[in-house]
C-alpha cells in the first residue's frame, strides 16, 4: 500500500465531492465562462476545478495555508485539461490587492467568510483588484449560530449547548479550528460589512436551516449558556453577488 497514492486518492475524491456542489452555491451569483476569476481562500482547488469545467479564461487562487496542487493537477490531466490557465498562490489577499489591482473580471469565495476575521478589510481589497464589470460572488454555509455552526459535525448546535470542555474533549481534532479560526458571522454582521464599504447588492440569498424542527427541544440548553436569537439560529447560509459603483 502506497501512502502517497492513498493520499492522493482521498484528496481527488473531496476535490470532485465538494465540486458537485457548486453549481447550485455558484453559478447563479456568477458564471466564470470567459473570464478571468480568483477564488478567494482556494483549499485544495475544487473551485479552480470548477472554473476549468466552466471554460475560464484563467483563473488565480489564493489561500493563506500551504498549497498542494498534486490532487488538482492530476483531476486536470484525466479530464484532458492540462492547458488551462491556472495558478495558486499562498499569499494574503492585501498583498494581491497592492501587487495586482484590477486583474479579475470575477471574484468566487466559497465557504470561506465565516472563517474571515476582518470581513471589511477582505471586501475592500476585493473592490481593488476587480476591473470595470467585475463581480464578487460569496457563498458562506455553517453560519455560527446555525445547526452547524460549530463545524463540528455530530449533532445539531453541539457548539452553542455543550460546554467547552466538552467540545475540546470530545472534537479534540476539530478544537483548534473551532477555537481559533470561526468568526462567529451572522446574517447581519455580514451585512452590516457589505454595507459599511459601500458594496451594491446585485443578488442576496439566504438558506434556513434544514433542522429547524429540532430547535424548540434543544433551545432552553442552548439559552443556558448564552443569550440566543431565533432569527440567527434559524439562517444556515448566505449567498450574494456584489460590486460597486466604478464596476457597473
């Protein structure tokens, strides 16, 4: 048995898992055929896989953690992909903005602004490297008060109803994660960063939570430990297509 193989395996498998599902999240806040799009917290690369199959002219993505292409590269090559115009970048979204602006007729983020801790900044820095015409589409699921918020997937609200030790103990390899690298997003905090830069609204969408049944049992628990709103613990996900003014 090969590790790397495995390995390699296992990482094509969630690269073509999670592309499934990006019609529906993506295309109707922006369709990439033709142009020239970065994808925003780019992981693996399933949405540059997905830029591929919906003809891109290139298409740039960036992440803050090391970047493997092995799994992307090799889905490229079975698809007789291997001259699309693609590259990833471990580098910070500010740092594209001053080394690049106005480069991109799309910008994608996909399960990405829930982990974001300065949604303003990342916005701003969107609105610079967009040309004339472009388009931010933003697609955010698990928002923190949600069934999922927590990212910790057992149980519905697990994170707003157990103690945090409990969590720690019993998620110890998702604790550091969700410790340190969930915003705690709201619909409305969101909003409230689109509308304090300036951003026009061109599509906005918002998914209930589909355990919304199993929420007056669980309530009073989750009451116990902290205030709560049913509006936010009701809102699973948000999707929206922005820009502003100079890109109309």
């Amino acid at each position: 048995m090969d590790p790397d193989q495995d390995r390699l395996t296992f990482l094509k498998n969630y690269l073509l898992q999670r592309e499934k599902g990006l019609d529906a999240a993506l295309l109707p806040l922006g369709h990439p055929g033709g142009k020239d799009v970065l994808v925003f917290g780019c992981g693996k690369g399933s949405e540059i896989l997905w830029c591929a199959t919906h003809k891109a002219r290139t298409t740039l993505g960036v992440d803050l953690h090391p970047i493997d292409t092995g799994a992307l590269s090799s889905l490229l090559h079975e698809r007789g992909q291997d001259d699309f115009n693609y590259a990833m970048a471990q580098i910070d979204v500010h740092d594209l903005a001053l080394s690049r602006p106005a480069q991109f007729d799309l910008i994608l983020s996909n399960g990405v602004f829930e982990h974001v801790s300065d949604m303003k900044g990342v916005l701003n820095a969107f609105r610079a490297l967009l040309r004339p015409g472009g388009r931010i589409s933003i697609y955010a699921d698990g928002l923190w008060f949600s069934s999922i918020g927590g990212h910790l997937g057992r149980d519905n609200w697990e994170h707003l109803w157990m103690s945090e030790s409990d969590i720690r103990q019993n998620f110890p390899a998702r604790w550091p994660a969700y410790k340190s690298h969930l915003n705690r997003m709201t619909c409305v905090d969101f909003m409230n960063a689109v509308r304090d830069v300036g951003a026009l609204v061109l599509q906005f969408r918002i998914r209930s939570d589909p355990y919304l049944k199993r929420m007056p049992m669980l309530i009073d628990k989750m009451r116990a430990k902290q205030e709560l709103s049913p509006t936010d613990l009701s809102i699973t996900s948000i999707a929206c297509e922005l820009c502003f003014i100079e890109h109309l």
